[in-house]
C-alpha cells in the first residue's frame, strides 16, 4: 500500500538519540498535562465524523464495493437489524479507530516507555501504545485495539513535548467505524495514524487528527476528534452486558422484553428454532 | 462491622508527611519496579484460595450461606450456574478480580496505581493520593469496587516496598470463584490487600487479600501470588465473542454449536416465545 510509510524508523532513531528506552527514567516535566478524564466535546448522534450527519451522511471515501456493504448494513437497520453493528450489539469490541471516539471518557497514562489510552467502556480494552522504539512485531496476533507504535514529538522546541504522533497496525477483522456500519476492508490491513496534542488556546480541549488508510477506502480518510476536559472526574463502570436487551441466537438477532420474554427485532421475524429442548416440554 | 477499620487517616498522615501528592513530581526511584505482565503460576485454577482444591476451600461461610454455596454446588452439578454470576460475561468484580485468570500489568504514578487485567478488561484506580473513602450517593458501587491505597516503606530504605490497600463499594452479584463462593446480598464487602515483591525472587509479586464479608464468619485471608513476564505479549480476551450461554429472563440457555438454543439442564423447559405470536399475529392483522 503506497500510504504505508512507517515511521517505527523514525521512531527506533528518536529513541536511539534520547538514550536507550529501558533505562529511562520517567520525566514528567517533558510531557504535557493530560491528566484527567476526557469527553467528546461534541454531542449528537453518535458517529464517526461529527462534522457530518449520521450515516450515508457521513461521505465515507468507500470503494464501490464497501458502499454496497453499507447500503446492506443501513438497510437491514431500518428494516430493525443490527446492520454490521450486530457484533457490538454482542458487547463485542468495536477497537480502533471508534475506541477513540469517546463516547464514554477516556483517560491517559504516561510512562517513560508506554502511552496508555484507558476508556470507561469495558468493551473497549487498553490502548498501549509503544513510545520506546520498538519495531512492528512480526508474530502479534491481530487486536481490536491494534497494536501502536507512537513517537513524541517537541513541536515548537521549548523543552517539552506538544504532539503524540501514533500508528496502529494489525487490528481484527471485522471491524466498523460507527454504529451505522461503515465497513473496514476483510483483509485487516487498514492502518491508522493519529497526532494528538493540546489546543493552543484552550488547555482542557485536546485534538486528535486521525487518518485511516484502507483497501476499502479510495483515499485516505482523515476526521479530527475534539475532547473536553472534565473538571471532576467521575469514573463509572460501564461493562456493555449488563442491560444489553440484544439477545444473538445462531446468525439471528432478537430483543429482551422489559419483562425478560423474548420477542422478535423484525417484523414478521420467526421465533428461534427449539428442535434440542424436549418436545413434551414446548 | 466490627473489622472496618478505614486506612483513610493513615493515608492522610503518610500523605502530608511526602508533601503534597498534587505537587510531586514521579519520583521512580521511590517506587518498586513492578512493570512488565504478571501472571498467575502455572497449575493454579481460578479457585480464590490457591493453597486447596477447587470447590474445597474451607470458606469461613455463615451457616446461611454455607448452605446457599452446597445448593450452589448441586446446580452446578446438574449443569447450571448456581451463584457464579459471571457466565453472563459480566466482569468478576472484587476481591475476585485478583485470581487474574489472564494476565495483568500495574502502573505505578504517584497519585494512583493501575492494575489492568486483561480478562473482561477489568481496570482498578487505587488512589494513593491521600484522598477518603467518598461518601456514597448511590452512584459509586461497582463490580471493581473504589480503591485507596497507601504506600509504605517498611525497611525504611528510602524505597516503597508495600502497597496496602482497601477496597469498598464493591456492587452483586459477585462470587469469590466459579465455584460459587457467594459474598453476601448486602454487598458490603470491604477488601484489604498487602502487595509485595519476593524478598529472594524479584519476578514474584504476593497479593494478601483479606475480605470482610456479612457472609463470612471472620475475615478471610488468601494470599495470591503472581509471575513475572518481562518480555509480555498481550491479547485480547472478549469474553462475549465465544459465550455459549443466553439468560433470557430468570432462565439461562446454551447456545448450540449449529446455532441453535438448547437447554442447559435435562428437562428444561423452552422460553417463552408468545411475543412472537403476538406480534405476527398483529403484523398479519
């Protein structure tokens, strides 16, 4: 893929200039204050590009192919499916690049060698992202989170890093971008590249412009993410499971009632097979 | 309860005597170097005290909940879940969380450790701050619980070696293990944990968890230890990917390998599908 440029390079050589990772000690000074618990500044609908409306709205660069994919996806969600969301429904992860959307708050971690991205959501599983050097694994097995390299970078000279440059590879398959369903390409090759920094005017607003370069994609794609910083932190529990009403059965989706009786998500929806269940039972 | 003896004043005196957390800087030579991902020792099980056998603990159980554990035992045995409530794949809460069926790693800053367990994603905040227990306005009870934590130097080498710490707030349905070792309904469960390296052996961390329970007759002390990886891959554990269980109601069902419900007993009874009739018949109308 042409937009594949790697920056481990620039990475293992930064490292190799500020002293070998393992024996660095953490200097706070040097990072900036991103302490807290972060939000997503913007309400609405919950959707990949907040500058766009919900769903066809949002203009993915898809390939003929992808678009198609999601047609089917919002079709079946009108006709009340799940679409390609159906595997989140299931409180299964939906990892990079919508884990940073923030629907749920977010928090960073520093330390000399890993960045950690924590969110709220449970479904959502701890971003490390490698700032010691390193070079892409060759035998990682493949992650909702992806794996990440990140590089920190002194952007204006003043002794303290501003920016968090950051790549994630190797992420599971299959994955989507919202809840509407925009596809990832099935060959998990999509490669995402973040700059995360600070706004100049506001210090409890931060930034983070994301690229994702993928064969289901005819360009790349480049949204930027806006969060707020909460001024009292309140962290929560938020497991997915737990009050989930979506009940999967086979390759079929159905509800539970509030009353906890099984009903159908479509209509005309025909009722789970119960050939194992003893027939005098029924 | 007679045990609850809060570290909070403690925390406070220890925190005032190293200044201010809010103004430290990370000191790391002041912290042990626990980094890496730590596992639990090859041939421990999930039971909560791993010194005895799986379902043969010697819980220091009530009568009462003795006997909710023997029934629980008993479903087991007939094929159901008794009052392990994590089948449904919600996370094992405290103190449970600290069998770390799959690996953890703890992150060590001067106002809070990390401890992130890879299995359900679990994730503690223990705030070494100096803060107090908050007063709870009905918001705060979790599976993890809310964590206070004091570190101590108890070689005085100018070097933390120990973490203590007390957890409270912890929400039901918990048990200690898969065997069903229940907590009590009240769910005012406090856990005090003692953390430490090996004196002999760096790569091997002790976890000395002592639970205060309703529905123990006295506290009940493990202690857990942990292995060292230096060199750690992480993967991703989701526990709802490959979950053959469905509770629909108060009843729980299998799902079978063709994708199909079946029962999880012999002679259970199917769920009730009348919403579907209901509703196709009013879709017919």
């Amino acid at each position: 893929m042409l937009h594949r440029i790697s920056i481990a390079a620039t990475a293992l050589a930064t490292a190799l200039l500020m002293t070998a990772p393992g024996a660095r000690a953490h200097d706070d000074s040097k990072y900036p204050d991103w302490s807290g618990q972060w939000r997503r500044v913007e309400g609405g609908p919950p959707r990949y590009d907040h500058s766009k409306p919900y769903g066809r709205g949002q203009q993915p660069p898809l390939t003929e192919e992808y678009r198609l994919i999601h047609e089917a996806s919002l079709a079946d969600q009108a006709s009340g499916g799940q679409g390609l969301y159906r595997t989140s429904a299931r409180c299964i992860p939906m990892g990079m690049p919508w884990q940073m959307y923030a629907l749920f708050p977010i928090e960073f971690v520093f330390t000399a060698n890993t960045t950690f991205v924590l969110s709220e959501i449970m479904t959502s599983q701890p971003r490390r992202i490698y700032t010691d050097g390193r070079a892409w694994p060759e035998d990682q097995d493949p992650l909702f989170t992806g794996y990440s390299i990140g590089r920190w970078i002194d952007h204006d000279g003043d002794g303290k890093y501003d920016v968090l440059e950051i790549e994630t590879r190797n992420m599971r398959v299959p994955r989507i971008y919202d809840q509407s369903g925009i596809p990832f390409h099935e060959d998990g090759e999509a490669i995402i590249k973040e700059r995360i920094y600070l706004d100049k005017a506001d210090p409890n607003i931060l930034h983070n412009e994301m690229t994702t370069i993928d064969h289901a994609l005819t360009r790349p794609w480049t949204v930027t993410r806006n969060y707020r910083r909460e001024k009292k932190t309140i962290w929560t529990e938020n497991n997915c499971v737990e009050g989930n009403d979506n009940i999967a059965v086979g390759k079929e989706d159905y509800l539970l009632s509030p009353d906890g009786f099984l009903m159908p998500v479509k209509k005309g929806q025909k009722p789970p097979d119960l050939r194992y269940f003893d027939q005098a039972q029924k | 309860m007679a045990f609850r003896c809060s570290i909070g004043s403690l925390t406070v005196v220890a925190a005032v005597a190293m200044s201010i957390a809010a103004a430290q800087a990370h000191d790391e030579s002041k912290y042990p170097d626990w980094s890496g991902q730590w596992r639990r020792p090859a041939g421990i099980n999930n039971q909560w005290d791993p010194t005895k056998p799986w379902g043969k603990e010697g819980a220091p159980l009530t009568a009462e909940y003795q006997a909710i554990y023997e029934a629980n035992l008993k479903d087991q045995l007939e094929g159901g879940q008794g009052t392990d409530p994590t089948y449904t794949c919600i996370p094992d809460g405290m103190p449970r969380a600290m069998n770390v069926i799959y690996p953890m790693e703890i992150i060590i800053l001067p106002k809070t450790t990390y401890i992130m367990i890879e299995y359900f994603s679990m994730l503690r905040r223990i705030y070494t701050d100096g803060r107090e227990f908050p007063v709870d306005d009905g918001t705060l009870a979790s599976f993890i619980g809310y964590s206070i934590g004091k570190w101590v130097d108890t070689d005085g080498d100018g070097r933390y070696d120990e973490l203590l710490v007390e957890t409270r707030f912890m929400k039901n349905p918990r048990s200690f293990d898969a065997s069903g070792i229940p907590l009590h309904a009240d769910a005012e469960t406090i856990v005090k944990e003692r953390f430490y390296q090996d004196k002999d052996k760096p790569d091997v961390l002790h976890d000395e968890v002592t639970t205060i329970d309703h529905a123990l007759t006295r506290p009940w002390t493990v202690v857990k230890n942990y292995n060292r990886e230096r060199n750690p891959r992480w993967f991703e554990l989701v526990c709802a990917e490959n979950n053959e269980y469905i509770k629909i109601g108060d009843d729980t069902y299998m799902r079978s390998p063709d994708g199909r419900l079946k029962p999880q007993k012999k002679g259970q009874k199917p769920p009730d599908l009348s919403l579907f009739n209901t509703t196709n018949d009013a879709a017919k109308k």
